[in-house]
C-alpha cells in the first residue's frame, strides 16, 4: 500500500488569519516541531505583501531559521514573481502558486481571472527553471464558488490541463468553502488521475460542513495519496464568506491510521505539538482527537455504588 504524504499548512494558511500575529520565533519553533513528526511537506508562509498578510510578514526571517530536516520538504505559497524571487533566495523545495477555477473567487481573493492568473504563472514557472525547486499550483473553488455556486468539472479540468501546459508539476484540488461531497471527490479524483497519472494531485479539503474527513476517504479511494491538512483545523480563506478551518493534521491522520494505511506520521508526536496550539493562538481549536483521544484510549471502569 502506498504511504501517503500530509502537507501541514497550518503555518501558512492558519496562521495568516489569526486575530494576532504570532511572533518568529514562535512561528520557527512550531515548524521545528512539526519537522520531526514525519509530515511529507510543511507549508511555512507565503512570501505576499506585508500589506496584505500582515501576519506573514516575516516570511524570509522564518524560512531562514527553521531547521531542515531529511525527507520534508519547505514548501511557501508564491502569489507573484518577486514573490518567487524572494522564495528561491531563502532555498525553499517547493513553491505553491495559486488561482481560482471561478471568476468571481478569482476577483476577490486575487483581483484577477484565471486567464490572468495563467499568463502571471508563466512567468514564474520560467523563472523557477534550472533551480530544482517543485512548481506546484492550487486550484481554489475546485468543487464550488460561494458567490457563482457549482463550478462545472470541465473547467476545472480544463485549468489542470492549461497549467501543466505551463510546465507546472502538482496540482492541488481545493475544496475552498467546504461545498464538496464525497461522490462529487471520488468523480474529480478518479477522472484526474486517470487522465494524468504521472501528475502529483494533492487535495485540500475544508470541513465548514462537517465533510472533511468524508470527502479525504473519497479522494483516498479514488487513488490520491496527497493530501493537504492543518494542524488543529486552523485556517480559512480571508476572501471566500462562510469558509472555516481546513480539514485538521491530527484527526486525518488518526483516521488513516485506524484504517492500517500508512502517512508516516507518529500521531503521538503530532498530538503534543497540537496540545500547544491553544496557547500559541489565544483560543481553543476544532481538532478532535487532541480532546477525545485516540480510539484505543481506555478508562478505568467507574467506581461500582452500591445500595
């Protein structure tokens, strides 16, 4: 069986709508710490305007200090080519670009089309050659626009096309505002992986209703083996109304491990890190298992009362 690969986002996209900023040094230290839990890939920060993610301005300073460790790849979401530059100079694995499948998520949340979206792609990806560094781009609203509803699998199918044309190497399929459903996943999933076999596709599932979980066991058994997912279910997109945290790192991984497929992560190590998250972020997170326990939890039998 085929070991799957989870891609902690939580230092990018929780983080960066946090109501405060979390300092470096916490930021480092929380990377540090997932880097020794056996995720594939931590996505670290994004290297956009201070002005716009004011909570990942220190991009650079946390990419720089982390540690590097074997077989974990430094992954930073890139929405433009100083974006890129500033990424390689830091030696990043991967670069993640980003656009929208629909028009009107596309103006919100990058005041452009997805045609727009492709040609400043092109640029990046050229810029990117001979550098070593995996291209790869998430297709936001892939299943559902909260302001234009169902967006058609033929266009979606369309842009994943288009952007291996641009020389792009993985693609992410993003559930943005939790609208998917289990039999819509394992339809898209299967379709992509039939069609592009040799293409890496990651899925990135929000649970804003409570289908998070559902949706990554449709997508596993339509043949995906990527996956993206947030410690503690934190995150959300600034610019989609309604959306809530991605799907959480723990609870995904717990349930892999209950079904005998194998991620690679110690879910003990996982679960520690999480238990900080509260502290570092001022408030509870949605996360399950870092409440409830594993399933294998046992209690002691109450006390019998006798009469």
């Amino acid at each position: 069986m085929t070991r799957l690969q989870i891609n902690e986002v939580a230092p990018r996209d929780g983080l960066q709508i946090e109501a405060e900023f979390v300092p470096t040094a916490a930021k480092v230290a929380l990377i540090d710490a997932l880097s020794v839990t056996g995720l594939a890939r931590i996505e670290a920060t994004s290297f956009t305007s201070p002005k716009a993610i004011p909570n990942l301005s220190d991009a650079e300073e946390v990419v720089r200090a982390i540690k590097r460790h074997p077989g974990v790849a430094v992954t930073v979401l890139v929405p433009n080519l100083r974006g890129c530059e500033r990424a390689l100079a830091c030696g990043v694995d991967e670069i993640n670009l980003v656009m929208s499948a629909s028009d009107s998520h596309g103006l919100a949340n990058l005041r452009m089309r997805p045609e727009q979206s492709l040609v400043r792609f092109a640029d990046i990806v050229a810029a990117t050659r001979g550098s070593g560094v995996f291209v790869n781009a998430s297709l936001s609203t892939s299943f559902g626009c909260p302001f234009e509803g169902e967006v058609p699998e033929l266009r979606v199918l369309g842009l994943v096309e288009r952007l291996l044309e641009l020389g792009v190497e993985g693609v992410t399929l993003c559930d943005t505002t939790g609208m998917a459903n289990p039999a819509q996943v394992g339809r898209l999933c299967e379709t992509v992986v039939k069609r592009w076999p040799e293409t890496p596709f990651t899925l990135h599932f929000h649970n804003t209703r409570g289908m998070g979980l559902a949706n990554a066991l449709a997508a596993w058994q339509a043949g995906i083996v990527r996956f993206d997912a947030s410690l503690g279910g934190l995150g959300g997109c600034p610019y989609a109304p309604g959306a809530t945290g991605n799907v959480c790192t723990e609870d995904l991984v717990h349930m892999f491990a209950q079904m005998g497929v194998d991620t690679g992560v110690d879910l003990d190590a996982l679960l520690a890190v999480s238990a900080t998250l509260p502290q570092l972020v001022g408030h509870e997170t949605s996360g399950q298992v870092v409440k409830a326990g594993k399933s294998d939890r046992r209690y002691p039998m109450p006390a019998r009362q006798e009469t």
